[in-house]
C-alpha cells in the first residue's frame, strides 16, 4: 500500500511539474490608437467634433512551451466617432477571445493571434424635445485578426505592441430598426507593459 501510494505521489508530481514550467501566463494593459473603417467617423451633420481615437484595454492570456496559447482581449475606445457637444457621448467596447501562436524565441517573440467575440457600440444623441436622454447601444458577434510583438526587457517584465483589425458581423440597430451597411470595422494599434 505504501509503495503504491509513493509511486502515485512520483506520478503526480511528474506529470504536474513540467505543466508549471511548460505555460507561461501574462497580462498585457495597453494604450492604443484607432484608425481607419469607423474610427473617428463624425456625422457629417455636426460641425463641432473633434476627433478622438485613444483607447485602452487589457490583454489576459497563456502560452503553452512559447508556442501556442489562449487569450482574452477587452478593449475600450471612449469617443470612437468623436467629440462633440452637439453629438454626445459614443464608445465602443470589444471582448475578443483569441487563438495566439507565437515564435518560440528568446527576448523578442513575435506573433499571430485571431478569434471572435462581441462589439458594443454606445451612441448618445444628447437631449431630445421633452429633455430626455436619446441613446442607442448595439452589441454585435465580432471577429478579428492580428498579431505583433513580445519584448522581455528584465525578468518577468517587458513590452508589448500589437496591430489588430476588428470586424463586426451584424449591421448596427437603433431602436430595433437595422441599418444596412453598417458593420463596424477598424483597426487597433497598441502598446502596452508585458508583465509575465
């Protein structure tokens, strides 16, 4: 019985040592920049918007033996069509969950990543007649597709940029009325601490 339970204690703890080392987890906060498709697309109704296209975001993830892993992306981007008095508050928000395969390299890891998951976009129309708020929030199945690169500066810390282009697949509702050809797409150009 004892010799049973040394040989079950030696097999557990092979088969769950090289697992610690094999996966590396990280966190990856990030600032980040919108560009193209419907990034910073004022109506062209209002005279008085300002551009606006900072975001920010965290990217939680695993890589197994550097090479493959899993990644959960939230992003949000404050003002995504612009600034304005006249126009209101508009945001939109991306919870993507990833496929990464990366470069098994030392110091600089390059890499590819791709999934799917929702885009929530958020237009307030400012004040109607009667003084009550008029807001449209649209959630969407979305995919997107990029990849960058991993910088390891000191142990466990380092850099990360990342270049993403996010698509959504349904067209935007307001008040439960679709509006054809309107997919929201853009790009995502990141920066951020790696900390792994």
């Amino acid at each position: 019985m004892r010799s049973r339970l040394v040989l079950f204690l030696f097999l557990a703890f092979a088969a769950a040592a090289p697992s610690r080392a094999y996966a590396q987890g990280y966190a990856a906060p990030f600032l980040s920049y919108d560009v193209g498709g419907d990034a910073g697309t004022c109506p062209s109704l209002i005279s008085d918007c300002e551009e606006k296209k900072s975001g920010y975001g965290v990217a939680l993830g695993f890589l197994m033996g550097h090479l493959i892993g899993f990644e959960e992306d939230i992003g949000f981007a404050p003002d995504f069509y612009g600034k304005s008095t006249t126009f209101g508050s508009n945001s939109v928000l991306t919870l993507m969950s990833n496929v990464v395969v990366s470069l098994p390299v030392p110091i600089v890891r390059p890499y590819v990543s791709g999934g799917g998951g929702v885009m929530r976009s958020h237009v307030g129309f400012g004040f109607t007649t009667v003084g009550a708020a008029a807001d449209a929030n649209n959630t969407s199945i979305a995919y997107d597709i990029g990849g960058g690169v991993m910088v390891s500066i000191i142990p466990h810390l380092g850099l990360r940029a990342d270049v993403r282009n996010m698509h959504s697949l349904q067209d935007v509702k307001i008040a439960g009325v679709t509006l054809p050809s309107t997919k929201l797409n853009f790009s995502r150009v990141s920066l951020g601490l790696l900390v792994h």
